[in-house]
C-alpha cells in the first residue's frame, strides 16, 4: 500500500471545491475529481503557478491519494 500526496490548484465553484485540470487538447479547465487534477510536488510551484496564470480565487491545497 502506498500514498500518493500532491498539491493542486483548487477554488469554490457555487460551495463546491474544484480543481485545475490539463485536457487533452492542452488546455485548462475545472474538475470535481481531485483524482483528475493537476498535481504539483511541492507548494510554491502551484502557488507560482497560481500567480503565473493570474488564477483569482485559488489557493494551493495538499491531498494525499491511498493505494487501498
């Protein structure tokens, strides 16, 4: 068993929690499955990219995913 733990991108969308996800047309859009999202290894890079792309609203979370 083993854990996965990853930062993502993740605002509110009408009191839901969303995540920033890559397409597969390269393109950015917003999920309900953190699974699904874009992950980062550490902190500063989501929060750089946060303020690279001008993303309002979003705040870099940690999750952890278990291998169960």
């Amino acid at each position: 068993m083993s854990d996965e733990i990853g930062w993502l991108v993740e605002r509110s969308s009408n009191g839901t929690a969303v995540w920033l996800k890559n397409t597969n047309q390269n393109t950015l859009t917003w999920t309900i499955e953190s699974a699904d999202a874009l992950r980062f290894v550490r902190k500063v890079d989501a929060e750089v990219f946060i303020s690279m792309l001008n993303i309002g609203n979003s705040v870099a979370t940690e999750h952890i995913w278990s291998d169960i």
